[in-house]
C-alpha cells in the first residue's frame, strides 16, 4: 500500500487500533476524539490528534483535521438517544461541507440496517432496518451517497467482538432468551481493520461492502460456550416454533477485495 495521509473521525475501540496499524504501513494519520485526556495518548503513538465534536467543532477544526488528507474514515456510530435519527443525521450533515471534491470517504456502518428475512443477505438488497439505531445508520448512508456519489465506500460490520470485548458477558444469566436456534453473525476486531486497509489498497470506491465472519454458529451455542469460558452463568434459551435471523454473506468482501477473514470460526475464538 503506498503511504496516505488519512482522516479517521473516531480514535475509539475500533479507530484507535486502526490508526496504530496504519501507522505502522507508513501512513500519516490524523485522529480524532470526543475525549481531553486521550489528546495526550494520541499523541504518543504517533497520531495528529483533534478534540472534535460533531456540530460543535468549529470551521478551522474541521479543515484543519482534514486538510491534506486523501481518505477520510468516518468511524462514529451513533448514540442511542432520543431523537437519534435526527441527531445522527445532523452530526454527520456538520463536516460534510468540509470534505473537498477529492478525498475519497469510508464510512463504518452496520449490518443493522438490514431486516431480518429469515435468509442470507447480500449488499444488493433494499434495506428496511427494524430498529432506530439501524434507521439512523441507513439515513446517514443515503446522505453520504448523495452527497459523496462514487468517492464513498460503506462498510457494513457485523457483531463486534475481540480482546476486550468479551461476548460471553453479553447475555450471561439471562433467562428465557430468544431465538436461540437463530445463527449469528459476528467479525473480529482484526478482520474489521484487514477490510479497511483492503479497501484502501484496491481503490475499491463507490462499493457497498459486508464484514462478517465466514460461519454463524447458533446464539445458544456461542453464547452459552462463551459464558462458560470465562466462568458466568450461561444464559438459558426458550423452545420457539419459529425464530426470526438473517445471515449476513461476506462473499462480496472475499471476492471484491480478495480478503481472507483471519478469524472465520467464531466459535474457535472463545
């Protein structure tokens, strides 16, 4: 990959060790936190750090955060509150006018905007999200394509989990839990970044793209396998005539981008 100045709007869980592997390809990497105590942290893993909020940041921040810049990752979820679609939206709406006419955008979505339906899912289907956070992201996509047309790639990531983010805690004594025969769909923080850096080395612009694992073991059997692991009180799971799901196909991400997922199983990372 030849070295690039890149944005990424968002130094948390995900963006933070993203930053820190790009870095190490050479890369110039400007970030960005809601946070003063992480301006520091930055800093000393080689990040140009910005304190920057969303509709807050004045005009020079945002220039000065993206200036040069030749990708910009947009790493921010958004935060389940009231009013979350609009709030979402106007976030989003405030450093869009920012963005120059060359930069090229990857925004971080989510496999929430997708309905259940009981089948694999692919990127070409008409998305209905079900939920407001899923709502929000899919608003914010059809905001960026309108505005950002071929210079925006979306990805779409699944259930996230790794190092901290320990699945086993998720539904741990919880009692008479759904749709436990339904599959799962989840990626590793790892195979989250290996698909951004894939993006940026293919030139894969104007795509929309699903990050998930390879298998979809059933919600009983990884959550109950990953309570167990680390000693809690597995969940229990209701008999149900009919479950709702959807398996989310990363078969676009394994062919556009030529990626193998370094963590296929789920199941093998508990």
């Amino acid at each position: 990959m030849c070295i690039k100045n890149i944005s990424i709007l968002g130094c948390g869980w995900l963006g933070l060790p993203l930053a820190i592997d790009l870095i190490s390809k050479g890369n110039i990497i400007k970030g960005s936190t809601t946070t003063t105590s992480k301006i520091a942290e930055l800093q000393k893993l080689g990040i140009t750090p910005f304190l920057l909020k969303l509709g807050e940041a004045s005009e020079k921040t945002y220039k000065d955060f993206l200036i040069d810049s030749e990708v910009v990752i947009i790493n921010f979820p958004p935060k389940r509150i009231p009013n979350i679609i609009e709030i979402y939206q106007q976030q989003i709406q405030s450093i869009l006018p920012y963005i120059s006419p060359t930069q090229k955008v990857i925004f971080i979505s989510s496999t929430s905007v997708y309905q259940n339906t009981n089948d694999e899912v692919t990127e070409t289907i008409k998305i209905r999200p079900e939920k407001e956070s899923g709502k929000a992201v899919a608003v914010v996509e059809q905001l960026l394509q309108r505005q950002l047309e071929e210079r925006l790639t979306i990805i779409r990531l699944c259930g996230l989990i790794g190092y901290d983010r320990l699945p086993g805690r998720f539904l741990a004594n919880k009692k008479e839990v759904q749709n436990g025969d339904a599959p799962i769909n989840v990626i590793h923080r790892d195979d989250c970044i290996g698909l951004i850096n894939a993006v940026i080395e293919k030139d894969a612009w104007g795509e929309i793209i699903n990050g998930c694992a390879d298998h979809h073991p059933l919600r009983k059997d990884f959550y109950t396998l990953a309570a167990n692991k680390i000693k809690l009180i597995p969940p229990t799971f209701i008999k149900q005539e009919s479950i709702v799901y959807k398996i989310i196909s990363n078969t676009k991400s394994k062919k556009l981008l030529e990626y193998n997922y370094k963590h296929p199983d789920p199941l093998k990372l508990i």
